[in-house]
C-alpha cells in the first residue's frame, strides 16, 4: 500500500486526542511489578480429595492466576501438605512470612481464604494487621478478594465473616476426627502415620502391626546393648558406623516416605531413647500421651505418663517384659547418675539465646546449649554452660572436628559485635547528614532534579506521541505495521526513561538532610543503641547465623550487612565528590 502523509513531529506532540480507546493505549505502561508467593496448604483430612482443594489443583488454579496477571511475578511457590488450618505454624508459612519480612515477596496468592487459615483471630490479624504493615498485597482467588482493588475495603467487611465460618468448620472437623480416632484407639488400632521401627503396617488391616522381619532383630540388639551397659550415644555410633539406617532413613529407603527431612536422619541419642521407652515392643499400644482440641481452645501439651492410657495385646511383641523393664531400670539409673553429674536440677537456668541460629563450622549442624554444674573440691559449684556440635555430642561421629564455645564468652562476643555493627551505622548515617549540607553536595542534588525533569519531560512526550500515532493509525496516516513498530518503540522509550527516574528519584532521597537508609533498620538500630544485657530479641533483630570453628573463632552474619554496605559505600561516595570539588 502507498505511504501516506504522516504528520510532523511537533504535530503529534501537540494531538491530544479525545477518543476513549486511545486514552487506554498511553495507560501507564510500566506499572508496578509484584514478587509474588503462590501458597499452597492441603491438610490431612484433605488427603486424597480429588476436589478442588487437592495440591496440584490448587496449584493449576494459583499459577494460572499469577500467569495471567502481567504485575505479578512469580517468586516462589510454599506448599504446606498435610498441616491443618487450625495452626499458623507451619514450615512453608513460615518461610513465606521470613521472606516477606526480609523484603524478598510483596504479594501473596491463595485459592481461597481458607488455605490461609481456618482460625479466624489469626487469619484476621494476618489480613487487616500484618500484610498491610508490611505492604503486602493479599489475594485470595475463589473469594473474588484483592487488597488492592478499589473496593477492597468494601470486601473487607465479609472478610471476618468467612473466616468465621472457616473456623466453624474447622472446629466441627475436629470434633468428628477426634471421636473417631479416639474410639479407634480404645479398640487397639494403630492410628499413627508410620509404623514404629521394627513394625510395618499390615497390608490386609492398616490399623493393625505386624512384624517387619527386615528390622526386628535390629530392635533386639539395640536392647540387648542398652542391657550391657552400652550408652546411647554409644548405641547411635555403632549403627551409623555399620551403615545401617536409621528409623527415619528407613521410611524413605523403603518407599514408604517421602519426606525431605528424613533424607539426612542418623541415629543418635535422642531416636534410641524413644526405641528404648516404647511400649510397642511390648505388643502393646500407648495413647493419649498428648492432649489438643482446637474446637475447646485446648493448645497441644504433653501429659504426665500416669495419664496415657495403654491398650494391651494389640499385636505380636518383639522385646519380652523382663528385658524390658531390665532396660527401663538402667534408664533410669542414667537419669539419676545425669542429674547428679551436670547439676540439670539445680537452680541455674541459663537462657538459651542463640538457639536455631549457631551451626557447626564443618557439617553445618546445630550446636545444642548444655548446662554443668560441677563441685570442686572446695566444695563451691562451677555452673557453666558450652554449646557443642549435635552431631559428634549425640551421634558419636568423629568426623566433625571437636567443636564447642562456652556460653559467657559467646554471649560477650555476640554483644560487642552488634554494639559496633549499631555504632558504625549510626556514625555512617550522621556522616552523611553532615555532607549533605555541604555545598558541593547540594549542588549536585540540584542538577539531579533537574535530570528528573527532563526526563519525566521527555517520557511526557513520548507519552504524547503515542496517542498521536493511534489518531494517525485511526485516521488511515499509518498502516497497521507502522503503527505498531512506533507504538512499541515509544513504550519501550517510556519504561526505559521511567526506569531511570525511579533511580534517580531513590538517589535524590539520599541528598536529604536527615536521609534514613532504611526507616525500619534505623527505628531497630536506635531502638537497641544503648542496650545493656544482650536478649533473645536483639539477637533475632540482628543475626541471620553464626558459625562455630575449631578453637571458638566465630563467624557471625547479621542480617543488614547489604544494607551497611550500601550506607558506607554512599559515605564513601560523598567524601570522593567533596574532595575531588576542593582540588579543582
């Protein structure tokens, strides 16, 4: 087809244009792009549904949500499988709320409220007091709800009430499952999700045991070792050094699990003991050791052995009674000749501050906390207490080099070192301020505005020039391929130019006289600048991981180093520009 006239420049720049449609056509074409969390949960009573609630509909259903949503772009997916509503402790949940903490998600995608949580309280807090803190953008897909829509506070007022009945069903689900398991457990039946070691499901009855011939005698020896005297620890080492699996390592060996977490599982002492005080090797099945029951508000607690109840004869025994109670006798001998050694009832109770957060240099394990409380000969106790590698403490394994840190002398460290992490950022930000003020440095954040001008000058036209062309494709100037290549063009000019802006804009508010980095990190930062005695709190404020090398070296990450880096480097920056402008 012929080419035909096309307007000038300064003429599309100056047609505005009226029409509906080419309005659209120059709607913000960057707009705002959210890293988004895909959650997931299925519970156990879910299991097997081949409704919409099973985990790869859910899925299908979430993705397909994002996908088809340009602003939202997938971060990562959090599945929860097999983990009730009822409770907001949950491992996926919790590393989704970790992420949206640290600032790595700032939307979240359920398929309905209910995946959320079933606990209305809980779920409510989380929609109307966390997210919205956080700047969190909440949808939830089946329920038509988004908390950036122009009528979600509308929305919002259905909201408490759908979780309501979520949590009514919640609680009526308890109760039905709770007599039902009850009554099944009075009757002998086995309820657990996996056989005990030694026992597998029978195929024929999966509330009934059988005997699993591959590891019976397995459990016999682990009995008849405690008997001659062997420690558990000891018992733990032994097995692993003859390569044979653990209890957990065994599901998975055997196909019968799948879990991540029982890939890496060793013996050790704490996996013994439990073997040892089973009373299933008895031929007996022992329930109500714990107590829950989300419908009466009763949290879940351990109860007091007098209070289990044993059902007898359930099943064919591997351990005889005599050697049974023999073992039981020598446990308890243990606990006593403990007690007595490490002081564990004496009136020191040192707070275990760094718990889940310092790991073994070597094997990356945790360090457990012990406590001593030692007599000397004088007579005076030395109380004292050492975190040690778990995995050479409690599994014997000596392929970890000896590996521990005394208590007062972590604490110490620890302190000084987020005492000069805290001052150095303090000292960076006031050094900052005060150049700031200098007049080099405001000369320089004026030519940066005017920068922004021109730029936010030269996206306005391209802005202009976009409706132009419409008009000029609507009015037959431009072919539909013309029309297209230069709307493109013009777009892609308007992202690049609006790209550029926001950075410059985000350095611009670093020219500020009392410029915050980060207004969180500088509330915590003055918040704990003069602390006295380092608490659990700080040190989760501060600490991302510490690791432990041989000798007691530390190796301590916080978690704003980026951004201490980041307020260095633009100190640094300052300094260079105000020395270079003093030679000139």
């Amino acid at each position: 087809m012929a080419r035909k006239k096309r307007l000038n420049a300064d003429a599309i720049i100056g047609n505005q244009g009226s029409c509906a449609l080419g309005q659209d056509e120059t709607k913000n074409h960057r707009g705002d792009i959210y890293q988004t969390a895909a959650y997931i949960r299925l519970s156990a009573e879910d299991s097997g549904k081949k409704d919409g609630y099973s985990l790869q509909n859910q899925e299908m259903l979430v993705l397909d949500y994002i996908g088809s949503h340009p602003e939202l772009n997938l971060y990562r997916e959090y599945i929860d499988n097999g983990f009730s509503g009822t409770c907001f402790d949950r491992p996926a949940f919790d590393e989704m709320m970790q992420d949206m903490r640290d600032g790595r998600i700032n939307c979240i995608v359920v398929k309905d409220l209910s995946r959320l949580g079933r606990n209305y309280l809980e779920a409510g807090n989380y929609l109307e007091q966390i997210f919205p803190f956080f700047k969190v953008r909440f949808i939830s897909i089946n329920d038509g709800y988004d908390s950036t829509a122009p009528n979600s506070a509308d929305e919002s007022l259905i909201i408490p009430l759908k979780n309501i009945i979520n949590e009514g069903y919640a609680k009526d689900i308890s109760v039905k499952v709770s007599t039902a398991l009850e009554t099944r457990k009075k009757q002998g039946k086995f309820t657990g999700k996996y056989a005990p070691y030694g026992y597998l499901k029978d195929p024929a009855d999966k509330n009934h045991l059988i005997i699993d011939e591959v590891t019976k005698d397995i459990v016999k020896r682990i009995f008849q070792m405690r008997a001659n005297g062997m420690s558990m620890s000891g018992i733990a080492a032994q097995l692993n050094q003859e390569g044979i699996p653990s209890p957990a390592a065994y599901l998975i060996l055997k196909g019968i699990s799948k879990e991540k977490s029982f890939q890496n599982s060793y013996w050790n002492r704490i996996n013994v003991k439990r073997l040892l005080t089973n009373r299933v090797y008895l031929g007996n099945l022992v329930y109500g050791k714990e107590q829950i029951s989300f419908a009466k508000g009763i949290s879940r607690h351990r109860l007091p052995e007098e209070q289990w109840k044993e059902v007898e004869n359930t099943h064919e025994p591997i351990i005889d009674r005599k050697l049974f109670d023999f073992v039981q006798e020598k446990q308890e001998e243990s606990r006593k000749e403990f007690f007595d050694r490490t002081g564990i009832n004496d009136d020191y109770q040192p707070e275990n501050l760094f718990r889940g957060l310092i790991h073994c240099s070597d094997c990356g394990g945790a360090m457990k906390m012990s406590k001593f409380v030692i007599t000397l000969k004088s007579d005076k106790k030395s109380r004292f207490a050492v975190y040690q590698c778990c995995r050479r403490k409690s599994m014997k394994n000596y392929s970890c080099p000896p590996r521990s840190i005394r208590k007062t002398q972590l604490d110490q460290t620890v302190a000084e070192a987020i005492r000069y992490h805290i001052s150095l950022f303090l000292d960076t930000e006031k050094v900052i301020e005060t150049l700031n003020q200098k007049a080099e440095i405001r000369q320089a954040a004026a030519s940066l505005k005017n920068q922004i001008r021109e730029m936010q000058r030269q996206a306005a036209r391209y802005e202009r020039m976009n409706t132009g062309i419409y008009e000029d494709y609507r009015d037959g100037i431009l072919d539909e391929s013309e029309y297209l290549a230069m709307r493109k063009h013009y777009s892609e000019e308007v992202d690049r130019l609006q790209e550029e802006i926001d950075r410059m804009i985000t350095e611009q508010d670093s020219y500020a006289e009392d410029y915050r980095l980060n207004d969180t990190l500088s509330d915590l930062v003055r918040k704990y600048a003069e602390f006295s005695t380092l608490t659990r709190e700080i040190v989760e404020a501060f600490i991302a991981d510490i690791r432990v090398h041989t000798g007691g070296g530390l190796k301590i990450v916080f978690r704003f180093e980026d951004e201490l880096k980041q307020l260095t480097d633009l100190a640094e920056k300052r300094r260079e520009k105000v020395q270079h402008d003093d030679t000139e």
